[in-house]
C-alpha cells in the first residue's frame, strides 16, 4: 500500500509467540464473504508505547481481517517484519492479541512487500532459496493467510507460481490476497510488473480478493466512480474488489472525510449487494478515534455498510435528551442522539448557555460500558470548534450524579470514554470549555451510550 519501510520512527515489529487459529473458527470462513473490514497494521508502537490491535474485537466493531507487516524477505537470508526479526520478544504481547482476535473469528494475515523494494523480485527469481522463509513464516505464527503488496517488477509466471505453492501448502482455505493499485484493476497505471487481469483470469479460483488502493493518487472514494470503473470491465466481481483507504489525512494524500467516505460506501453497497467491502491504511491513528481510539473507524465502516444498524447497540439513540438554551430552534438536545452526525451543520446539538450540558435518559438502568461523543469535526464543522473541557456523569435518578470522566484539553473530533460495569438510566455531559479558542458555542453532534 505504498508501504513504507518503516512507519515514522515509531513503528516497530511483530515479536515471539505462536498463533493458532481454532479450526473452529476457519471451518466458518468462506472465500466469497463481502463487506469485509480489513484493518492493516504496522505501526505497533508509537512513541516507545505498544498499540494493541485487540481494541477492534474488545469493542465488536465488525471487523473482519486484521492485515500485519510489513514482512521483508532480505537478501542476507534473514527475515523481517518491518526492520526486525518476527521472534523479537519484545513483541510478545501482540502475537497473543493477534491470537485472541483469531478466537474470536478475525482472520491475521500478513501483508508481503510494499514500498521497500527486493521480496518480490527475489521470490521471482530464486523461489527455491526464498519461499521457504516465507512458509515457515506462516507456519510459525499460524497465519490464516497473505496479502501478496507487489509494488516492483514481479514476472506473471512468478506470481502464478507464487500462488499455486501457497494454495498447494496451506490448502483452499488459506486466503490469498492481493494490494494493486486501484488503477490497475481498470486498466491505467500499475506497480505490480504483471497484468492483474491476467493474473485473475489464470489464478483467480486462488485468489480471494483484492484490496485496490484507492488513495496516494491512484484512485479516490470521494465518489464510487473509480470501483465502478473495475467493475464495468467485467474482469473482478463486486465481492473480490475491496476499496483501500487512508485512514487519517498524515498517512497519504486522497484522504476522504468520513461523511463522504461513508456515504460512498453506502451508495456501493446499494448498487453492488455482494460489495467486497473497505480496507484502511492504518490502524494506529485512524480518525475519527485517532491514536486514543484508532478501533472507531472500523465500527464506522461497518455501519456505512449496514445501513447505519452494524456495531453494537446504542442505547442513546433516539431517547429523550434535555439539555442547556439551544443556539436555534433546529439544534435541540434531541439533534445529538438522532444517529446521524452527516445532515450537515443543523445535525447537532448547539448551545451559548452560559452552563452548557446535555443528558440523555436511557428509560431505565443499564449496565454500561462506555460513551462516545461526535464533537464538531465529526459532523464536518472545523476543528477549532471540537469541545476542549467537559466531564461525562451518570446517574441512576437523574438527581444524584457521579463523575465517570474528566477531560481538560481535547482536540479529537470524536472521544471514548469507559464506563465498564457502571449501572445507570441517566447520562450526563457537562461542558465547561466549548472550542479550542473564544467561539463560545458548543457544539455536540452525537452522543452514544454502549452497553
């Protein structure tokens, strides 16, 4: 995915550990699923602190693939995943998430290649010497499949090759994939060396997607003409093209603003039902939750492609909400638990009191697990507005509250906050710092509760 070697600084490797997927779990998986949400991961520390992919299943976002890399085949013999050794164990921790998320159903593969140039073209031109690193890298870590990131010269005999020995050593149920970029699977520009249409009519039984980079100027999802550009040419079905995207601005240039995204998504699942779904590039600091809550974006994505219903349940969702004087009559309480945080500027709760607050009455006492809040760059606002201070409370008789939550200096356009165990009917958000500079208007575009 124009993967980069090393992702800032930061980035750092897989580690020691064995993960096996329960044969439960594989007996259930089909090679034409659609609607996937597929999660790469590569940063796994940021400034010297490990981040746990494990967040995207605590949190039952619907993700479906968690893609892990970058693997590196060098020519010195050895084997990396991004500049270290996959055995480092100071990465134990993350082979044991990655196995806890296959527990529950996710599917770890590795993604091969990317940016950094050599894997390929060694794959191609001393199988022999170089594919065996790559089984047993597979065979280690109990990988459920590859994503095969082509971005050097690679001959169609190498790729064919390629495939046939992965498919003839870990059987019809390993999945392979591929990372083209978007233009190559409509005929325009292409990394890869080989012809993908090629490639899908002599391999494609093996192969069971593609995950098309739409981003870094080779495609957009601004829009859906792009993937319906794929699809008219009758070469790759609906189900095994997956739209890749950037997930924050800072990752590449194409980056798609939420709303837009999710309403592409939504407009190509209703024209394509067996749609192959989304892929983000990457996992550590996508937006809206940014690096305190990257796991959000692939709840959102799932919803996009369930009609807004995928995810867990929210219980604010249209209940009854009171709140401090509305700026208008359009942008009542009642605006922030509407599940909407796209209808544009009016979608939103709005207030100039001089005590801003919000409370939402869940109808009866629940046990909660934690409360989300869209602030201003959610619904599309500038994010000089997201609200800066405010404390999140419950209650179980709207009289007596408890302090859950206190934030002092937000910038994220959406934030989380735990509540795990906590019983209450009532929520409460208070805000004491409106925006990030003077505007004293708040503005809250959504408010969820989770069980």
């Amino acid at each position: 995915m124009l993967r980069r070697a090393m992702i800032m600084a930061a980035a750092a490797v897989l580690g020691a550990g064995v993960v096996t997927a329960p044969a439960e779990a594989a007996q259930t998986r089909t090679a034409a699923d659609t609607k996937r949400v597929v999660v790469y991961y590569q940063t796994q520390y940021l400034n010297n602190v490990y981040v746990s992919p494990k967040p995207l299943v605590d949190n039952n976002t619907g993700v479906t693939d968690v893609l892990v890399g970058a693997i590196h085949l060098n020519s010195d013999g050895s084997t990396h995943v991004n500049d270290h050794p996959p055995s480092d164990p100071r990465y134990t921790q993350m082979w044991a998430d990655l196995a806890a998320m296959q527990a529950r159903g996710v599917r770890v593969s590795a993604f091969v290649g990317g940016a950094a140039q050599g894997t390929f073209q060694r794959l191609d031109t001393d199988f022999a010497t170089y594919y065996p690193k790559l089984k047993n890298l597979v065979t280690t870590y109990g990988l459920d499949g590859l994503d095969l990131d082509v971005e050097e010269n690679m001959s169609q005999a190498g790729i064919n090759r390629l495939i046939d020995q992965l498919t003839t050593d870990f059987g019809t149920d390993f999945v392979i994939t591929l990372a083209p970029v978007a233009t190559a699977l409509s005929g325009g520009g292409n990394l890869s060396g080989f012809n993908y249409e090629t490639l899908e009519r002599e391999r494609g039984a093996k192969i069971d997607w593609y995950n098309a980079q739409f981003y870094c100027g080779w495609g957009s999802m601004a829009s859906t003409t792009g993937y319906d550009n794929i699809i008219n040419r009758g070469v790759f079905p609906p189900h095994k093209v997956v739209t890749g995207v950037v997930t924050n601005s800072a990752n590449c240039g194409g980056y798609v603003p939420l709303p837009t995204l999710k309403n592409t998504l939504a407009q190509l699942v209703a024209k394509y039902p067996t749609f192959g779904g989304v892929d983000g590039w990457e996992y550590f600091n996508s937006d809206p939750g940014g690096t305190a809550a990257p796991w959000q974006w692939a709840r959102e994505m799932t919803s996009a492609m369930s009609g807004g219903a995928g995810g867990p349940a929210n219980l604010a969702l249209n209940k009854a909400a009171t709140g401090s004087a509305a700026c208008t009559s359009t942008e009542g309480p009642a605006k922030a638990v509407n599940g909407s945080v796209s209808g544009g500027t009016a979608d939103k709760f709005c207030t100039l009191a001089a005590s801003k607050w919000l409370r939402v009455d869940l109808g009866s006492a629940q046990t909660l697990g934690s409360v989300e809040i869209s602030h201003a760059a959610a619904g599309g606002e500038s994010a000089a507005y997201n609200t800066r201070a405010f404390t999140v409370q419950t209650s179980g008789d709207g009289s007596t509250w408890t302090t859950r939550a206190t934030v002092t200096a937000n910038t994220a356009a959406v934030t989380t906050h735990a509540l795990s165990g906590v019983s209450a009917r009532y929520v409460r958000l208070n805000i004491t710092t409106p925006t990030q500079g003077a505007d004293p208007a708040a503005r809250i575009y959504e408010l969820k509760v989770f069980a």
